[in-house]
C-alpha cells in the first residue's frame, strides 16, 4: 500500500507542473457534477492522464534500475503491483468522466453496460501500450517498433481473415485477453530478470568508459569524441536509416487500417506522418545543443566557433535524416493513386517543419522565452496549412507560397540561435581560465 501511495504522489503530484495539472482536472470533474452534460470532465481526463500514461513506462524503468531500491524486500513486485494499480485507477477515472457526461442523455439514449465495457477495454489498452511501451522505448527504438507491429498484428489478422466488426470485437473480448497476456509476459520477465538497465545511452556511455582492448587499440581522435559526444554514441548515417525504417513501419500500418478512409484522407496523414519523422531533427538539435555545453572549455573554441562547429554536425544529421524523407516520400508518391499537389512541391512542403524545427532546437542553448512557443505554434502552422490541409482538401495547385514564410522563419531561427550562443557567459569562463 505504502508503494502504490508513494507511485500515487509521483504520478500525480510531485512536481509543480503534475499538482497544477491535477488541480485543474479534479476542478473540472467537480464541476461535471454540478452541470451534467458538461464537456467539462472530458477536458479534465487529459489533463489528468497526460503525465502518467506518457511517463509512467519511463518511471517504471528508472526505478527498476535503482540498486538502492531493489535492495528492499519484493521491491520489483511492489513496483509492478503498484504500476498494475495505477492503470486500472487511470481506466477507473476514464470510465467515471464517461459516466458523468452522459447522465444528462436522455433515458432512451443512455448507454448500455457495452459501452462502458468498451470504454474500459479502450483505456486498459492505451494504458498498457503506452506504459509497455515507453519502458521498452527507454532501452532501445528497434524493440518499440516490433512491440507496434506485435500489438497490431490482431486486427491485421482479422483483416486478412475478413472477420466482420473487427474494431468492437479488438474493443472487448480480445483486447482484454490481450492486454492480460502482454501483462503476463511482461510481469514475468520483468520478475526474473537479473538487471533492468536505466537506459540504452547511459548503458553505451558507462561501457564506453570502462573501456575495452577494441577501444584501446583504435583510439579516436579529439574531434571524434566530441562528435560522438554531442550525438550520444550515435552516427548520422544510423539515425537515417533509424529514421527510415520507422516511416516505413508506420505507412504500412496507416496504409493498411486507413486505406478505407478515403484516398484525401490517407494521403494527408502519410505526407503528414512523413513530414513528422523530418521534425526529429529538432529532437536531435536540441540534444546537441545541451550536450555541447560541456564542450565549451574542453574544445579550446570560443561559442561562435564551437556553434558553427555544432551546427556543421547538425547537418550531417539533417541530410541524413532529410534523405529518409525524401526517399520515402518518393515511394509512397509512385506507389499510391497521386494527390493533385506535385512531387516537388510535396519533397519540398515535408522537408520545411523539420528545418526549422532543427534551427528551433539548435537555438535551446540558454535563455528560452516565449518566443520560442511562437516559433513552434508557426512550424505547426506551416506544417498543417501548407501539407495537410492541401492534401486533405483535394487541392490541384500547389501553394508555394506558403512555403517562403516557413523558410523565412527557420532563417530566422538559425539568427536568433546564433546570437544566443554569442551572447552565452563566456566572458565568466574566460576569467575562469585566466585565474
């Protein structure tokens, strides 16, 4: 009990950000008892969820890999007893917020017990998958994909098999008896297992310092290092391919359970998608620039050269990662029934969110502002104005000129990240060398 209390604190209330948010929701669920029929508790459920769905697999994780803690009796049973608990509590809550928006429905219309049952069945499998998830992808993206393709593998079956009302069937019987087995496999694994390591770059960096006789007998060079330094072990060509395969495993499965939707509709969430695997260069950017604020005495440059010595890293990593894109794109646009943009137009609109999206997380260096929220909402503009929106339209021509603003902006971004760097407290540093 004194487990699940302290998961409970964790989840919900141990930072500032978790009690605002839960304030708020348990605000908005109040007042969903004084106005039935309110949107007010179905607000309040995101708010509510959005910490421990997204970060309960994670927090599972770094605390599994606690030395300290495992030393207590049953630690990890406790831990999975309590994460378990947390789920059906967030499933619970789910159900109750359902539960108090439709009292107001009149009596003819009132759901039955099947559609809570669904509701219950939807919120233990989105609980499970995000918490299987987000502890397998702490340790490594490859075994997140294949626990993508694991837990679509039913309905593609059904599919094949032309099972009729595959979506209501996956919604109760099946996903529940699903749900149980992956919570099986999982607990016993996770019983059994003589380590459960923190992550997969902390693990490469910790091996990477112990040192082996391949390290010592190839040693690398100082730039080497540092270029490692600044992309965790990684290189631009893995990322790329990374970056490829992941595009080509989410098309598959959108192409498969989307095709029915509507040729408009597919087309802008595989363009959609396409364009969001680009912005993972703003991901990368902003590691970089956190990771080279260690690299400011070591590399014997002053912070303009080392941004431009970063920043030449960085595109290395976006013509990779741009070049899976695009590669991708092409595919798709010789594979399906074309849109009525061009292809050119399409390999240019998918590239220009994660431009500047790369230049935004370049310039995380110091001093963030809410200007860097308005240069975020304008990259989401561009994004869904200038791609999603044509496509989604059925539009015929193609609108370049939203594309100018977009590069305006990320030119803009890459100026502003410049002067952030420059005006960083290397004058302290060099005092620091001085004495």
């Amino acid at each position: 009990m004194r487990t699940f209390l302290q998961l409970l604190r964790i989840a919900f209330w141990m930072l500032p950000v978790q009690r605002t948010l839960t304030v708020t929701a348990a605000l908005l669920q109040l007042a969903g008892l004084f106005a039935p029929g309110a949107v007010l508790p179905r607000l309040g459920m995101p708010l509510l969820l959005v910490v421990p769905l997204l970060a309960g697999g994670v927090l599972l994780r770094t605390l599994s890999a606690s030395r300290a803690l495992m030393l207590r009796p049953h630690a990890r049973g406790r831990l999975l007893a309590g994460a378990i608990c947390m789920l059906l509590l967030v499933a619970a809550f789910s159900v109750t917020s359902q539960w108090l928006e439709m009292r107001s429905v009149p009596p003819q219309y009132q759901p039955g017990p099947e559609f809570y049952l669904l509701m219950i069945s939807v919120a233990l499998s989105f609980g499970t998958l995000c918490t299987v998830t987000m502890f397998v992808a702490s340790r490594s993206p490859l075994w997140t994909l294949l626990i993508l393709l694991i837990w679509q593998a039913p309905g593609l079956a059904m599919h094949l098999l032309g099972v009729e009302d595959a979506p209501r069937l996956l919604g109760s019987p099946v996903s529940l008896a699903m749900d149980a087995a992956i919570w099986i496999g999982f607990s016993i694994w996770y019983l059994r297992a003589r380590l459960v390591h923190a992550s997969s770059w902390r693990r490469r960096e910790s091996a990477g310092a112990e040192g082996d006789a391949t390290s010592l007998a190839a040693p690398v060079t100082r730039e080497q290092a540092m270029t490692r330094w600044l992309l965790g072990g990684a290189t631009p060509l893995t990322i790329g391919l990374q970056c490829l395969a992941a595009a080509v495993v989410v098309l598959v499965i959108q192409w498969i359970f989307a095709r029915d939707a509507g040729i408009r509709s597919l087309h802008a969430m595989m363009y959609g998608t396409l364009s969001l695997v680009g912005v993972v260069a703003g991901a990368v950017s902003r590691t970089m620039a956190s990771r080279a604020r260690g690299l400011w005495l070591t590399a014997g440059r002053t912070r303009r050269a080392l941004h431009a010595w970063t920043e030449r890293r960085l595109l290395r990593v976006m013509l990779a990662i741009f070049a899976a894109v695009e590669l991708a794109t092409t595919l798709v646009w010789w594979l399906l029934p074309r849109p009525g943009l061009s292809l050119p137009y399409l390999l240019c609109a998918v590239l220009a969110p994660g431009i500047g999206a790369a230049w935004l997380g370049l310039m995380q260096q110091h001093r963030r502002s809410w200007f860097d929220a308005v240069a975020a909402f304008g990259i989401f503009l561009g994004w869904s104005y200038g791609l999603v929106g044509p496509l989604y339209g059925g539009a015929t021509s193609n609108p370049w000129e939203l594309l100018g603003p977009q590069v305006a902006l990320a030119a803009l971004l890459r100026e502003v990240g410049y002067l952030r760097w420059r005006s960083a407290d290397w004058r302290r540093v060099q005092r620091a060398q001085a004495e």
